[in-house]
C-alpha cells in the first residue's frame, strides 16, 4: 500500500475534479492549488498533461500496473522531446526516477484525500473518533514520521491539519480510525501527547517571502490533502472537470462576490502620462522597476512572474513593438491593477480558444468602485510568452460575473 494502490471511489472522484495547470517548476502550485490542479513539473503543454493525467486515472481506476505508466511516461518523452529534472547518471536511472515521482506522488494524494473522506463520514467519526498514525515501515525512514509510529490522537485535534499523511516526497505513512474499544485494547487510556509541532518561519528560494515550516514536514506538505480538497478554498458547485475545449459548461448558482472596495481619486493615475509611468506604477507594490522582475505568489498558492514584459506589445515570432500599458484607457488603473492580483476578490483559472490556439486564462477579480462607480476585470493568459494581461475592462456587475467561469481556484473570505 505504499503507493496507495487501493481502490475506492472517493480517490478517482479526487482526482477527476482537477483542473489541468502548466506549470514550470513543482512549486509553481502550493497546497490548495495542488489539490485542484493537475500538474507535472517542467509542462507547459495541455496535450501532455492529459496524456499524463489519463495514465494516472487509469493507474487510480485498477485499469493500469506502474509499468504500464512507464512505458506511457517513456511514449510521451519520445514523442514530444521533454527535458525534464531528474536524479540519476543514466537516461533510464533518470527515466525511472521521474516516472516513479509523478506515479507515487498523484498515487498517494488521491488515496489520502479519499481515506479522508471516508475517515470523516460522520457515521464512522461517531463510532470511530480516534486516529492512529501509521508509518510505512520504509527501509530509510523519516526520523520524525517513525517518532508518530501507533500514536493516537482525536480524529478532529488542529494537528491533523499539519500531520495528515502524505508528509513529504515518497511518504507512504497512513491513518486508521480506531474506536474507544479499540484504543484501550492497545493499552492506552486516552490520545497520546500531542507532537511537537513548534512552527518555524524560512523563506522561499525563489520569491524571498516567509513561508511557516514544520519540522519532519517536507516543503509543500505542510497541509492536509483531503480537508483541503472537502472544505477548502473551491466550493462544492465548482469541484466538477472542467468543460472540454469548445465546450459550454453547466449553468452554476454562484454566491455573490465580495462588496466591491471603494478607492479614492488619489488611486488613480493622472491620464496622458507616457505607457512606461504606468508600467512603473505597476510594478512598484511589487518591489521592483522597470527593467527588473520578480516572482509573485498569489493567493492561490500559484507563482507568476512580474515583470515589464507583462505589458509589452509583440510581434507573432516574439519582437518587442512597445507598450500596451495604457490599451483601452487602463494606465491610470495601473496601481488598481497590481493590487487585485495581490489582493484579489476571486482567482479563476480556464482553458479558452483564441486566434493562436487553446490557452490557459488566468482570471484575477477584483470589485473596485472608482469615484465614477465603476469596477475592474483583469484577465491573463498563459502563452508562450508567460503570463500576459490580455484586459483589464471598468465593467458592469453583469460583465463581471460573465467573467467567473472555469475553475475558482480561490474566494476572499
């Protein structure tokens, strides 16, 4: 079971609600955005992707051993050329690290996420309210996870919020639910201690922002697959797949947005200045210049690139023609328009067909009434040039909610 290769429904169900995400790296998506997305590190190609995630369902559904998904992982590299990160000295080392990465990491969460859903039945928490945390036994095994061997704690304790299995890369630990009977047959009277679980603050290696650790906790693990994926940031109307290309989704009832967030005058920038102030003025709450760029991890967990390059206008093969920082009137919104990608009112995320083919649509909301009433929509799109603001509209409400579609990958409390 160290893979989690155990059937059940709730797994598949896990894993067919995802939403595939390009990414470039495994730390592109954090915690819930992992949960909704389906991502391989190092792909930026959709067709890829589902390629990828078809293999891995098969894998979850019984219909395929991990070396039938090898030789998928081996027809794909072949195919399309890949370059991917992996261990080894050789190309079949290398090959056989990578698969057994991408195999046993969507193995293990889909089983964890759905062992949750199951734990967490409210018939089975009644008879059942005791967790025992279980070590995989491995033959190197994680000092920390192996100190949580049998130890026993209330199935609704805060720490399971930290401590729920999978806890690292290649973490095979499990949970079982125990009953009162059941825990006093293994000679204890009540939960355990709760563990040592004194938080730690260290930075991102790429952004620099302080990110919270936990020791034993590998990082971007420091969550719980299946609470996130039942109560976390997606509301239960939008945990379906998304549409097919081409496709109309379902009509969905969605909440109401947030009350829109009044800005005065002096938020705004004077018209007529020249496309490379507001380019300026954009980039200044990211702490940067023109000329210099950064990353950014938005409220999704997702990290974006910041740069000038986001308002550049270019030519099909990539030439730099100017600045679109100003297209449509927006350039005195340009402070507006960094603050709603740091605070957002909503994330969402779709796949949609434009001139140049099928790409991926960022969707940053945010309500702002302007001294005139009016409110903000800005939209990127994952192109080969990276993320790129294709608009960003002074809308009418209707307008906005025409704008909330595809997957929602967070919501303002």
């Amino acid at each position: 079971m160290a893979e989690g290769t155990t059937l059940f429904s709730e797994g598949i169900d896990f894993l067919k609600g995802k939403v595939n995400l390009p990414t470039a790296r495994w730390d592109d998506l954090r915690h819930a955005a992992h949960v909704r997305a389906f991502s391989v590190a190092g792909i930026t190609r959709d067709d890829m992707l589902t390629d990828f995630r078809v293999a891995i369902e098969k894998a979850r559904a019984g219909e395929i051993t991990f070396a039938d998904f090898r030789q998928t992982f081996d027809e794909i590299v072949d195919r399309t050329g890949w370059r991917f990160n992996a261990r080894g000295s050789t190309e079949e080392e290398r090959r056989a690290w990578r698969a057994r990465i991408i195999y046993t990491t969507n193995m293990r969460t889909s089983y964890m996420a759905g062992r949750y859903a199951q734990l967490t039945d409210p018939d089975v928490q009644r008879y059942r309210p005791y967790w025992q945390y279980l070590h995989s036994h491995a033959l190197h095994p994680r000092v920390v996870h192996l100190s949580w061997d049998g130890k026993i704690w209330r199935a609704d304790n805060p720490i399971w919020k930290i401590i729920y299995p999978p806890n690292g890369w290649g973490c095979g630990c499990d949970v079982k639910a125990l009953s009162e009977r059941q825990m006093r047959a293994l000679g204890k009277s009540g939960p355990d201690p709760d563990p040592d679980l004194a938080p730690y603050d260290a930075k991102d290696p790429r952004t620099g922002q302080t990110e919270t650790r936990y020791r034993g906790i590998d990082r971007g693990w420091e969550y719980n697959v299946g609470q996130e994926w039942l109560q976390g940031v997606v509301p239960t109307e939008l945990r379906e797949p998304l549409p097919s290309f081409g496709q109309a989704g379902p009509v969905r009832a969605l909440p109401a947005m947030p009350e829109p967030k009044a800005v005065a005058a002096s938020d705004l920038l004077p018209k007529g200045q020249e496309p490379t102030d507001y380019v300026k003025a954009f980039l200044e709450p990211f702490g940067i210049a023109p000329g210099e760029d950064t990353t950014f991890r938005d409220k999704s967990g997702a990290v974006i690139g910041i740069s000038q390059a986001m308002f550049e206008s270019r030519t099909p093969t990539g030439e730099v023609l100017g600045f679109k920082a100003d297209k449509r009137g927006r350039g005195q919104y340009a402070r507006l328009l960094a603050l709603a990608i740091i605070d957002p009112d909503e994330i969402w995320v779709d796949w949609v067909k434009v001139t140049s083919g099928v790409v991926l649509r960022r969707a940053y909301l945010s309500r702002v009434s302007l001294p005139d009433g009016r409110s903000l929509l800005i939209r990127f799109e994952w192109t080969k040039y990276g993320w790129t603001p294709i608009t960003a509209f002074e809308t009418t409400d209707r307008y906005l909610v025409g704008g909330r579609a595809g997957a929602l990958l967070y919501r303002k409390k």
